[in-house]
C-alpha cells in the first residue's frame, strides 16, 4: 500500500514547490481558498503535515483541546517561516517524508491534490493531476465521516461521476465533472461546483 502511495505523494509535493518556485512576494499573500489560509499559510500547513507522525498527531490534540481548528492553527503557527524563501525551504526538505497521522494513508493525497488547488487556482496555476491520486483522494474521502473530516455524510445517496477518467464512487442521483473538481466540492470548495451538472448536484449546493 505505502509503496504505491507515497510515490505519488511525493510527485504531488515536487510539483507544489515547482510552482511556489515561480511566484513573488506578494503572491505569497494570496487569500487561498482555504478560508482565512494565504498561499503562505496553506504552504506552511503542508510543511506541518509532512512532519506529523501518529503519536504527534495525538499529543498536539490533547494540547488542543481535540479541536481540530485549534490544532491547524497552532501547526501552521510553527512550520510557517520568517519569510516565504524560507518556508519554501522547509517544504523541500519535508518533501520525502513519509510520516503519516493516524489516518488512511491516502488521505495524504488529499492533503496534496486539495490544498494544491486551494493555492494553485486564486494564483491562476493550472496542473493537470495523475488519475490514480485524484481516484484514491476522492475514494477515501467520500468513505470517511465528517468527524474525522471526511465528506461520507455528505456524498450519502449521490453518485460522482468523472468524465476525464473512469471513475465512479457511489449510488443515487449522478453528479458529474471533472475528478479534481468532484473530490474539491466534497471537500467544501465551492468554487468547484460551478465545473460540475447532475440531478445530484443539488445536494452538494444545499450543503
């Protein structure tokens, strides 16, 4: 399993520092579409994942008092750097971790695929994603619960449909568009549900 998966999360990590190579300053400070995240926070975020083993992961919510935002917060606070140069330079060096949080593993590839793209599109960055890390993003996102941050309650009785590659997960009423869009509107982006048509879509816009 790990050695299918980190492949291409690394590749994922690899491809993020390319294109925060490419930026200035000021884009760095770049609303994402992470609410109230910038790009640099986003990218400091990513930093603070990479690092994260399972017994941090437990230590860091008890000291949060197990609120997850609290957590975030607090991880961003530590792995952002004094400037964007040197977050960046943590993100090299985290690149080929393979620490994980007591989770799924391909939960990393959610981690990589959404918050690429809540940094990639305000910065008009475009990537085209391998099929297999959107598929294994999307499969083990929509099978987890909202308590564990996952979108399971959410996609309950609709179908999500990908028509750039052969992917369907679930039963119901169809929600169609492209992988990355679907696995970003089950993630709370709804910047993505405009790219998406379906008797299902009702559902992910009432949400």
């Amino acid at each position: 399993m790990g050695s299918e998966v980190w492949p291409l999360v690394h590749a994922e990590r690899a491809a993020l520092i390319a294109d925060l190579e490419g930026i200035d300053a000021a884009q760095w400070e770049t609303p994402s579409l992470c609410d109230g995240w910038t790009v640099h926070d986003v990218a400091a975020h990513l930093v603070n994942t990479a690092r994260t083993t399972r017994l941090g992961f437990l230590l860091t919510m008890v000291g949060a008092g197990f609120d997850f935002d609290r957590q975030n917060a607090r991880g961003v606070a530590r792995a952002r750097g004094a400037t964007p140069e040197e977050t960046l330079e943590r993100l090299r060096e985290v690149a080929t971790l393979t620490k994980t949080p007591p989770a799924p593993l391909d939960t990393r590839l959610v981690e990589e695929v959404v918050h690429g793209e809540d940094v990639r599109r305000p910065l008009g960055i475009k990537r085209e994603y391998p099929s297999e890390a959107v598929a294994r993003a999307l499969r083990v996102h929509t099978g987890m619960s909202a308590s564990m941050g996952g979108a399971k309650e959410l996609t309950a009785g609709i179908r999500l449909a990908a028509t750039d590659t052969d992917l369907v997960v679930g039963d119901g009423p169809e929600v169609r568009g492209p992988a990355a869009s679907l696995l970003l509107a089950v993630s709370g982006r709804r910047v993505a549900l405009s790219e998406l048509d379906g008797p299902g879509l009702a559902r992910l816009e009432s949400a």
